[in-house]
C-alpha cells in the first residue's frame, strides 16, 4: 500500500503491478497510475515522485522493499543513466515473458481483441541476448573543451560518455574504441544542437556480422573544407572498416541522418548474408539491427504467405523481398529512392526477380490493381497510413502479414482491418532488441 505522502519529492512505497512500454512499473493508488522508473512486475519498492499530473505521476526507484526472483545485476556500468537500454536488470526469460505481456496488452486493450487469442503467447528468444546490434549511431558533442560521444540519458539529449556498449556487435564494438582514441585529434568541435554550431553531429556504424564487413561514417553539420575531410578520412582508416562515408547533415533538430552521403574509402556499402541471401546497405537504408533473429522472423513471416501474388510495402532494401520471393511473384513498394536502387541491385544479385515501386506507400496502393493473396507490411514504428488499410480492404486481399516493431500501432490497425472483415488468424513475437523494451512482433490477419 502506498504511504500517505503525496508532495512532489517526497517518497511513498508502490507494489508494481506490471510493465509499461517505456519500461517503467505500473502501481495504482488512489490518486491515480504511477509510472515507477527502475521497478519490476511482483515487486514493492519505495520511490520518489518526480511529476504529477491529472491522472498519473511519475517517479523513480529510491529502494527495493521486495525484489522480483527475475532482477539481476546490470551489466553496464552507465546502465539507469543511458537511455539506450531498460531491461538490463532483468534476467533474460524474463525479459521474454514481459514483452510477450507487452504484446498481449496491447492487442486487447487497444485493439479490442478477446484475451484468450493470447494466452499462448510467447516472444521467440534472441540467438544472442549480448554483443547482437550490427548498427550503432553515437551522438557527438563537446563537454568543457573536449569532444566526447556516448548516448543519450533516457529522455533527454544530454550526453553520457561511453567506452563500450555490451549489447552492441564485436565488431562494432573494436571500430567504435578505434575511433573514440581518434576523435581528440579532429581539428573541429561536437555539435551543439541549441546553437547549431559544431561539426561533428555523430558516428554512425554497421556491421555485416556473416560476412566481417564494417561501415563508418561521420555524420556533419555542413560542408568541410580539404583539411577537415583528411582529419576525418585519417580518424576513420585507424579503425579501419570496409567503408568510409561521409553524410552531410545542416538541419535543426534529432534527425540523424541527411539525404546526401559521400563514400570517402571503398564503396559506400556493405554485404550481410541471410539465410544464403547476400544482401547489400548503404548508411541510410534501414536493415533490421539483429541479424540471427532477423533470419527466424523472416523464414516466419514468409511461411505465412498466401497465393502466387504478393503486394509487399515498405519493402527498403529487399532483405525481406528475398524470401518472400522464393516461391511467389512480388511487388514490393519503398519510397527511398536509393533503397530501392539497393533492392533491384539485390535482386539481381540473387537471381530473383521482382518487380519494385518508388513511392509512399499510401500514394502507391491507390495506383495499383491486382488479385493480391497476400499483402505484407512492415511498416515504421507509426504503423500503417489509414489509406493503407482502406487500401487492402478495397483489394479484398484474403490475407494480411503484418510485420510489426510497435504494438500499439499494429494492435491500432489490426483493430481496422478487424472492422473490414480481417480476423486475427495468428500472432508470434520475436525479441529483436535484447536488454531493451522493444519487441517485434509478425500477427496474420484474414478476410
């Protein structure tokens, strides 16, 4: 029960009941929800509010009264500081069955699904629980007269310094200790984003894990003079990845990545092997971070294919394209012009063939006429345009295979496409992002 303290400040003690998307415990009390940072489902802690609102409050761990049997000792020294993980303190099953409880919340109480479609529900473990991400973006900024990189405190765009990051690739991990030695010599500052001076904005780093291959790039704050790009090409062989690239960034605010990259070493690219498929990505193609489970997702979702045609939109390199190929003729939708360059020169590497779109996915399915069996999407964490799923119910396609990294979006549109007809046929999780509250998610839906 909660002690009768209640000022902003003051400590009171919560029993959590479950897990929040943001990784905070959820107690209840009389005054409303508690978002409690730092607690665990089955757990009674003692926390310090640090905001109320209307209806909720938020606060932080001060103390565990009663620790949950699943809590272990993070393995990151920064971890509670970086906002990059929020699970770490937890062991790894049960990691699994909270996002599996994610899932399931979501999709009823969003999505208005009857809870018993759930109870079977599991999240599929990660072949690496550590050292499993092949990308890694690293803000750079500078502190009291240094440059120094890191990531982000949860919630914030102030910088904690890191060294090392344990969920990151071996790979990943020696280019990015390389390069951190190398930063101090660069003849020009971290970015600053209040007053957008600064060149440096981050490090951007990927790795094909099945083929040894590594990316760099720098990513700046306009155009660089001769003597700048020589320090950066200098800093960057040191760590000495397959590909250099520079990519010119001169917009305010959190967007990482600019339209425009420049290869500095070598191609401007590189190869990872799934499944047999060698496929190829540049700096801004999006490729999914795991690569072991990337492959046991995509055998999946490909098994759940329906008919010889298939509609596939925000397709991006093709590395799904790949299996869904195999056994069906595929229109595959992207609207980055350079990823879908990416795509065809991966299907032709390949030997497959398939036919590609350049545009939004929205804009496209209202120009496109077919006898569809199955429809995939994989969208971006906002989920599907509502001209999507109008679109899908207006082809009468007997069969949706939504490909989710959000839950509450796909529990959102599963819920429209419940309304036109669609039935939740099956739902499967897998846990593509280990120590983190992110889960993907692939759920079947039929006409």
């Amino acid at each position: 029960m909660e002690r009768p303290r209640t000022a902003s400040g003051e400590t009171s003690r919560f029993e959590i009941e479950r897990l929040s998307s943001d990784g905070s415990g959820i107690a209840r009390t009389d005054r409303g929800v508690v978002f409690v940072s730092g607690a665990l489902p089955g757990e009674q802690v003692d926390a310090e509010i640090v905001q109320r609102r209307k209806d909720f409050a938020l606060a932080r761990t001060t103390a565990v009264v009663r620790p949950s049997p699943g809590r272990v000792v993070p393995r990151c020294p920064v971890f509670g500081q970086c906002g990059g993980c929020q699970l770490q303190h937890v062991d790894y099953p049960l990691q699994l069955s909270l996002k599996a409880e994610l899932v399931r919340d979501a999709m009823t109480r969003i999505g208005g699904f009857p809870p018993e479609l759930f109870e079977a529900l599991e999240c599929v473990p990660s072949p690496l629980p550590w050292g499993y991400r092949n990308k890694a973006s690293f803000p750079v900024q500078s502190l009291r007269g240094r440059i120094v990189t890191g990531f982000y405190r949860a919630g914030t765009h102030r910088l904690v310094p890191l060294k090392r990051c344990p969920v990151n690739a071996g790979p990943l991990d020696a280019l990015y200790g390389t390069v951190l030695r190398a930063l101090p010599s660069l003849p020009f500052s971290g970015y600053d984003e209040r007053t957008h001076e600064g060149k440096l904005r981050h490090l951007v780093m990927r790795a094909g894990l099945n083929t040894g291959q590594t990316l760099l790039s720098f990513v700046v704050n306009g155009r660089l003079a001769a003597k700048g790009i020589k320090a950066l090409v200098a800093a960057g062989a040191s760590g000495r990845p397959t590909t250099l690239t520079l990519n010119h960034n001169s917009k305010p605010g959190n967007v990482i990545l600019g339209t425009h990259t420049e290869p500095l070493i070598g191609s401007g690219r590189i190869a990872e092997r799934l499944d047999g498929w060698t496929l190829e990505f540049d700096t801004t193609s999006f490729f999914q971070v795991n690569t072991g489970q990337t492959e046991r997702l995509f055998r999946y979702a490909a098994e759940q294919v329906r008919g010889t045609d298939v509609l596939e939109l925000y397709s991006g390199v093709g590395s799904l394209t790949c299996y869904l190929a195999r056994g069906a003729r595929v229109t595959a939708v992207e609207e980055w012009r350079s990823a879908v360059k990416m795509a065809e020169r991966n299907m032709e590497a390949n030997g497959l063939e398939v036919r590609t779109l350049c545009a939004r996915a929205e804009e496209a399915v209202g120009d496109l006429h077919g006898s569809y069996g199955t429809v995939v999407v994989d969208p971006p964490r906002d989920g599907c345009d509502r001209a999507v799923l109008e679109a899908i119910h207006g082809f009468r396609v007997p069969r949706v295979v939504y490909v989710s990294c959000n839950p509450a979006t796909l529990a959102r549109d599963a819920r429209i496409l419940a309304g036109h007809g669609y039935r939740l046929a099956s739902i499967r999780s897998f846990d593509m992002f280990p120590q983190t509250v992110h889960v993907e998610t692939v759920a079947v839906l039929e006409r």
